[in-house]
C-alpha cells in the first residue's frame, strides 16, 4: 500500500506588516474593536512589486530544503490560491519555472480559504494512484489586492503569505483521510462579483455575520465527520491546525474538540486571514518552534467562499 507522508514544511511572509493602529487611520476602526471581534492586532502586505509566485517560491526552498531534497525531485506541483500573478498561465507554472524546473504536472486550485486543504488531498490522490512521488503543494495569498480599503467590516480581515509542504510516497501513513464539501448555493455571501453585475467591483464582498454562521455549524459537521471515519475519539487529536479566520471560529472548534486552546495552534493574531495559505503557514510555524513532532495526529480543517469547506487528517 502506497501512502503519503509531509516530508518537510516551509513558509513565507511579506516583510511589510500592516497593524490595527495603521488601520485606525485608514477606515473607521480602532484596535480595540477589531481584536474583541476577530483576534487580529496585525498582518502582512506584499510589496509592489511582489506577487503570489513569488510568495510561493519562497515557502517552496524553504520546504524543500526541510524536505532534504532539491528541486529535481519534485514531479507534482499543487497552488492553492484566489490571487494568481495572472488568469492564465497558472501560478503554480510560473512557480515551477522560478524553481528551475520542467516537466512535471503543475496546476492551481481554487477553493478560496480551503483550498490548501483541497489541494493537499488532490496530492494525496496523485500518490496513492501511483501518479507521483514527490510532491509541492502551497498556499498562496496576494490578498491584499482583492481587499476594499475603505470597507471597515472587510479591510481588517486579510493579510498576505504562504506555506508548503512537501508530500512524498510513503510505507508509513502520514495523510490518514480527506474530506472535501461545496455548496454553490453561498455564492453570494462571499464573493467577488462579475463585472456584469450590479455595482460589481474587483473586490471581496462579504456577509460577515451569516459566513460566520454557516462556518461554526459547517467546521462542528466536518470535526464530527471526520471522527467518524477514523474510528477515533476527540482525545485521539494532538493538535488542531485550523484555517485563520477569526478567534471565535476557533475557540468554536476547540470546544467542539473539547480541545484546550494551548492545542491549537493560532496564528491570526500576527497574519489575519490569508486564505488558502493559512493552514500551510500555521503548520510549518508550529512544527519549526517543535509543538508539532513526528508522530502527532493533527487535524487540518478549513471553510471558505464558495462555499467550500473540508478537513485533513494527518499523521506527522
């Protein structure tokens, strides 16, 4: 039986850092109120000239590099992103051409903020049918460039980045089981409208309080789902690795858990929501300052427009 393990993780953070304060004088807004609401104080903005690709390529050596591997070694490469450098050719064929190589299959997925988690269950697939060895497969935001700046609800919410890991063909079970969900129905509570819409614009629009719902309800299903199909008990999960969009989403899912908040690993405070790279940078964060370690059961979950939502059982 082939099986599919992390072999390494990396991630990538732009060097600018927008914080609440900044925000204050920006929109109508103050620190206070949005950390009460969503648990975010700052959050990282690409420069100028900086795009998704290259936010990727940085995640990707520092992966491979934990990976002990080169670039050569890689034959799958994976994307997950809203914010690709163009609509066409795909960021993760510019990403492979950045890292010096050719050949292999390189494709983006779009699931907005799960699209990590899609995409690492795509990977897994690819190994497990004998279609790959070694496999890229990223998170990548230039969010900050879909964001309405002067919209107080929305504007606080995002930040740019990405992670990667590096999932390999394995004898030893490290992906333990995927679940992936959509329901197009959503669509509009999250979104970014068509130009043939009325007052469509090229910029995020969101229902907050009814996603917030949805989410709560969505990721309690998804845990129990999940659970389920493992045969394994609450007290079974070493560590959760949600998707970053708000503390409350989180606390929300740690109770369902009955999961102490020391056990899920927050990075929201420092990164805001960065979609789809959100779980990605939250991992590598926790497994390079030695939280995570080999052999821990970690659960990955994620909820996004769309709406889609899905989780990621792993062994690390």
């Amino acid at each position: 039986m082939i099986y599919s393990r992390i072999a390494g993780t990396g991630s990538y953070l732009p060097k600018k850092i927008l914080t609440n304060t900044e925000l204050e004088s920006m929109v109508d807004t103050t620190d206070e109120w949005i950390f009460s609401r969503t648990g975010i104080r700052e959050r990282h903005i690409v420069a100028d000239d900086e795009f998704t690709s290259d936010l990727a390529l940085h995640a990707a050596r520092n992966a491979i590099e934990a990976a002990g591997i080169t670039a050569n070694d890689i034959d799958l490469i994976i994307v997950a992103t809203t914010t690709p450098d163009k609509i066409f050719p795909s960021t993760a064929v510019m990403l492979q051409n950045k890292l010096g190589i050719a050949g292999c299959p390189a494709f983006d997925m779009q699931a907005v903020c799960s699209g990590f988690v899609y995409a690492l269950a795509t990977a897994d697939n690819f190994i497990k049918a004998g279609a790959a060895k070694c496999a890229l497969v990223i998170g990548a935001e230039a969010f900050s460039r879909i964001v309405d700046w002067t919209d107080r609800g929305n504007c606080i919410l995002w930040g740019d980045g990405a992670g990667a890991v590096v999932l390999q063909a394995s004898d030893q079970q490290g992906v333990i089981s995927t679940h992936l969900h959509a329901d197009g129905n959503y669509e509009k509570m999250l979104h970014v409208p068509r130009k043939t819409e009325p007052h469509a614009r090229d910029t995020v629009v969101m229902e907050g309080s009814a996603v917030f719902k949805v989410a709560v309800n969505t990721l309690d299903a998804i845990v129990d789902e999940t659970l389920i199909a493992n045969g394994m008990q609450k007290s079974d999960i070493d560590w959760l690795v949600p998707h970053q969009a708000n503390i409350r989403i989180l606390q929300a899912t740690a109770k369902k858990l009955e999961m102490s908040m020391d056990k899920v690993v927050v990075t929201v405070d420092k990164h805001g929501n960065t979609s789809a790279a959100s779980i990605p940078l939250a991992l590598d964060i926790a497994v390079r300052d030695g939280r995570i370690k080999r052999g821990d059961i970690v659960l990955m979950e994620a909820f996004g427009g769309g709406f889609t939502w899905g989780s990621a059982l792993i062994k690390y």
